[in-house]
C-alpha cells in the first residue's frame, strides 16, 4: 500500500473567500516564486562608471566569486541600497506550488518608533513542491524504486503528492527540507488545500520531523504502510 491509495480524497476545494488573506491557512496550495538555495556563494559586485566618483552609486554589476572581502565591503551603495556588510547574492528562482505551513502571525501592537528594527514583517512559511517528472514530456526525473519509497512514506522529510488536474500536472513531492519564508503579497492562492484527513497526517509529519513528536496518526500510519 501507499500513502496516496490511504486516502480517498488528497485534496479539496475551498469555499469562496480563499484568495483572502485572513482566511489563508495551513495545507492551503499557493504559487509563488522560489530561490534555490546557493551552494556556490557568488555575489553581484558593482562596475562604476568613471565619472561616479563617490563610488556610492552603480548601475552595472558583474558577477563575482565570493572572496574574503564578502560582506566587509569598504564603501555602502546609496542606490541601490547595500550597507557594507549586505550583499546581492546570485541565485536562480523559478515560479513553483508550495505548501502554506504558518499563515502570516497577526499584527503584535508593538510600538518601535524611534528604533532602527521592523517588528510586523509579513513573512510566511511554505513548504516547496517539485515535479516527478517533467510536464511537457512526461519523461521521469527520478528512479522509480524512489519514487516508491516515497510514497511508501519511508523519508520523514518527503510527502508524495498525486497529480490533480488544475493544480499539478503530474506526481509530485512535497520537500520539508526546502521551506522557505516567503513575503505574504507574494503569494497566489490557489482554490485548493489538502483534506482534513491529509492535513492532519502532514501536521503530524511535520511535528515529527522537527521535534520528534510522537506517536501520532502520522506515525502510525507511517509504519503500517511501511511494513504493509
């Protein structure tokens, strides 16, 4: 047995109201534009024309390979703005579903006038979906044997997500080890969200995996399906 044969149902529609941002809420499917995380630090260095000679204001960059300088620049950029321990980083980003995990937290009522810090931040937390397999071919992007054990749940930090026509256009996983904050105006909603039933062994996935909560209805389905 598999994880996506347990349920009859993966994933619901949500009622009218659910591209509001009050009502945004956890297993909620989204679009938005995702970075992948650099193994490789390269940095955007400014190329100063010769007649700027406070050397505080660029249009052109070049991409460079961090050095021992990185982030201790000597002279802070007036525009754009980059403080001499800031960097612009080099990294690729790519439009994808993700997974609402922490809506946006309400508002503090902290008051910090006169204080350099911003408390209210409106930041979420999502979980990243990839492709299976390539849309326009269908042509696999990982082993069968793989697959399959993902969707036998054996990887805590993996959940495998059957094709939905009008969300995902083929098999998917889910990658709790890819989440990322995310700027709430970002985000496009989409009509769908995971089952209670689905959300419910997510949530305890999650718990798992990050603070090794336990027994609940995600371990045990877990090692049902594992051993069936």
């Amino acid at each position: 047995m598999y994880v996506d044969e347990w349920f009859t149902e993966f994933y619901k529609e949500l009622p009218l109201g659910y591209h509001t941002q009050m009502q945004f809420a956890f297993g909620q499917f989204f679009w938005t534009h995702a970075y992948y995380p650099h193994e490789n630090l390269e940095l955007w260095r400014p190329v100063f024309d010769q007649g700027e000679t406070t050397k505080t204001l660029a249009i052109n960059f070049r991409i460079t390979p961090a050095g021992k300088d990185a982030f201790k620049r000597a002279i802070p950029l007036h525009a754009p703005k980059l403080e001499t321990n800031e960097e612009f980083l080099v990294i690729r980003a790519k439009r994808r579903p993700v997974v609402l995990m922490q809506a946006e937290l309400g508002a503090m009522g902290v008051d910090n006038k006169g204080y350099k810090g911003k408390v209210q931040r409106r930041r979420c937390l999502v979980a990243q979906v990839f492709g299976l397999a390539d849309p326009k071919t269908g042509r696999a992007e990982f082993s069968p044997s793989f697959v399959d054990r993902v969707r036998k749940m054996e990887f805590p930090q993996l959940l495998f997500l059957p094709k939905k026509p009008g969300l995902l256009e083929v098999d998917s996983m889910l990658r709790l080890d890819e989440l990322q904050s995310v700027f709430v105006p970002h985000l496009e909603p989409t009509q769908f969200a995971f089952t209670d039933d689905v959300a419910t062994i997510f949530r305890g996935q999650f718990q798992f995996l990050f603070a090794g909560v336990g027994p609940s209805e995600y371990t045990l389905l877990r090692e049902m399906i594992i051993k069936s």
